[in-house]
C-alpha cells in the first residue's frame, strides 16, 4: 500500500502551521507566543459535564454580546479564532476555484488554513514601511488568477504590531461590496478604542471582525474566540460549525471573564502591559545590537537586531523562549518578543545587556 496516496493531495503538500508550543524549546521563560503572564483564577462545577453543551451557549454569547455592545445574533463563538479562521474559508469560499487574499508578513494561520481547506491564496504587497492601504489589496486584485472571496487582515497585525487605519477599511468595503473583509482583531484591546471596528458591522455586510480572549483576557488555554458580523453571515457560518464547538467548562469561565470584574482585571492587566511595553522599548533604544523596533499596538514587540540569531541562540541557551522571523520575507534578524511579567521582562533585558558587554 502506498499510505501517501491516502492523504488528500492538498494535504500532502501541505505545511502545518507551527505554533509555538509546536515549535516547542527547552526552557522556563515563554515569551514566544504573545500570551499574558500569569492565569487568574477560576472556579467551575461538573454537574453538566455527562450533557453535550448548546451548540451557542447563550450565555456565553450574550456575554460577549455585552461586552462588545452587539445583538446576540451578531455573535458566534468557537474554540479560538483559529477555528473561526478555518470556519470561513469553509462557508464562503469554494475549494480549489476561489481563495483568499493577505498581506505578508500577517498571522501565518490564515496561509495554512486556506491550505486545509484547498482554497487558493494570493498576496498584496505592503510599502517599504509595511505599511497597508486599501489600495494596495485593490492593485494586487487586478493580478489574481482566481476570485478572491476574502481578505483577512490582521489590526493590529502579527507581528508587525500595526493597525489598518479606519478609513482605508471603509474604502476597502465600499469598494469590494462582494468581498468578505476579515479584520483579525485579536490584540484590538491592547490599541486605542478608535480601532475597535465591530460597529461597522451594522453598515457593512461584508465585513467579519474576529476576536479572542487568549491576549488581553488571559485564556489561551480556554480556546475561546468569536466572529462578529451581520446575522446573515453568522447563520451562514452556524451551518458549518461542528456540533458543540464551545465546551461546557469553557462557558463557564469564559463567563466570569467577561462578567464586570473579569473585564475590570483585563483592564488592568492591558495597562500594566503598556507600561512594561514601553520601559522595555526604552530600555532596548539603548542596547548598540538593536537595529529598529517596529512601533507596536499590541502585547508583543518585534526587533531587528543587527545579528538576530545570536540574540537568539544566546536567550535560548538561558531558556528564554522567543519566536524568530528571521525566515520571513523582509524580517530578516527580527525576532519578536512578548511582554512577560516585570521579572521575565528583566531577565531579558540583563541577558541582552550581558551579551553586549561580552562582545
Ligand atoms: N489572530 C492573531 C493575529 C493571532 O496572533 C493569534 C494568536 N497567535 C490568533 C488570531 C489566534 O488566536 P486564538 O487563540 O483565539 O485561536
């Protein structure tokens, strides 16, 4: 038997994405996959757990219905937005004959979720800056073989840490009024409230906002993410979601989370992080081995340095964790760095001294 046969033919092509957990490492300070430094602490009870869950628990959805000021059926959730990701290429986009179309360097999950799913992917290209406009998406569209279904951006973006600016959003709907325009907002809370786009739902039919609550909301391991859209799209979506998407246990903390005190700590945690952000920006700005730092809207900051490997070979020998793009078209010695705790953000900083001094 030739077991390579068996896999579907897009599938043996296909390059998984690899998390960081993927990716793996040996060490004890994680600041590689943009996640908030410590849990909170959260009580749960298992009467429930012999019943499947609702498909859409409703007081999960109403919950973050609340929070983002929507109607309940402008919501769907599912187990992070990497599900969702993967649930949109599966409802609006025909396999084989019709793709996507992103902005390198942008969140890898959406490359790799097309992949899966054998829809097609076509690239815009960003200015020098990486910076992004509507109009690049629209000149890259008169060159794509295939019809493009969706757009997904990321604001603000991963890694680059910048934000699509609104106004060229709202050109990019009114132009593409029959292109789905996906905004990845999974660090939206880390940036100012003017980039919260969800509200334009109401006028644009065309447009998707994700959201999570693995950044600021300290869940990752919940894997809980929502779409936010018209109604219209979100049914459409419902048809495609697996039977019972969001677990029970999950519902339950995603709820104290998003109650007031969950949102209260959120808040918290966000402006401790902007204050961490910022001293260990000013910090960086001194060491002669840091080449630029991007301006970042979000938990993470990505650096070239002048000899990006060694910086990362050198943390990782004393077990910090960071994620390296140095094989990313145009990151060449840029490696990114999430925003730890004061302690880990510290103990970054005296390994980069020390590596300075020792040089
Ligand atoms: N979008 C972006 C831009 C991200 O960086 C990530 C996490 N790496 C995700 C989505 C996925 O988030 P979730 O944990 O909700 O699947």
């Amino acid at each position: 038997m030739n077991f390579a046969n068996l896999i579907a033919e897009h599938i043996q092509k296909l390059v998984p994405y690899m998390s960081a957990r993927r990716i793996g490492g040996h060490g004890h300070t994680f600041l590689n996959a943009n996640e908030a430094p410590k849990s909170e602490t959260y009580i749960f009870n298992s009467t429930n757990l012999n019943r499947y869950p609702d498909c859409q628990p409703e007081e999960l959805i109403s919950a973050y219905a609340d929070y983002c000021d929507l109607l309940p059926s402008e919501v769907l959730a599912a187990r992070g937005s990497d599900e969702i990701i993967g649930l949109i290429m599966r409802t609006f986009i025909e396999q084989k004959r019709e793709g996507v179309l992103i902005a390198p360097p942008t969140y890898g999950m959406y490359e790799v979720a097309a992949n899966t799913n054998n829809v097609q992917v076509a690239y815009a290209k960003r200015n020098g800056d990486f910076s992004l406009t509507a109009y690049h998406f629209i000149e890259a569209l008169k060159y794509v073989p295939f019809k493009v279904k969706a757009i997904f951006i990321d604001s603000p973006a991963n890694p680059l840490g910048l934000t699509f600016p609104k106004d060229e959003l709202i050109t990019l709907l009114n132009e593409l009024p029959d292109t789905l325009i996906v905004i990845d907002e999974a660090y939206v809370e880390y940036t100012d409230p003017a980039y919260d786009f969800t509200k334009l739902i109401r006028e644009y039919e065309n447009l998707i906002v994700t959201r999570t609550l693995s950044k600021a909301f300290a869940l990752a391991g919940l894997r809980c993410g929502f779409a936010l859209a018209n109604p219209q799209i979100i049914k459409a979506m419902l048809k495609v979601i697996d039977p019972y998407p969001v677990p029970d246990p999950c519902v339950q903390i995603a709820k104290q989370a998003l109650a007031k005190g969950g949102i209260e700590l959120m808040q918290a945690r966000v402006k401790e992080t902007l204050e961490r952000r910022a001293t260990f920006e000013k910090a960086l700005q001194e060491l002669p081995m840091v080449d630029k730092i991007f301006k970042s809207e979000a938990n993470f900051l990505l650096i070239k340095f002048k000899d990006g490997k060694a910086v990362f070979d050198a943390l990782s020998q004393k077990g910090i964790i960071l994620r390296s793009f140095e094989d990313k078209p145009g990151l060449r010695n840029c490696i990114r760095i999430t925003i730890g705790s004061a302690e880990e953000m510290d103990e970054v900083m005296r390994t980069l001294t020390e590596m300075g001094e020792a040089s």
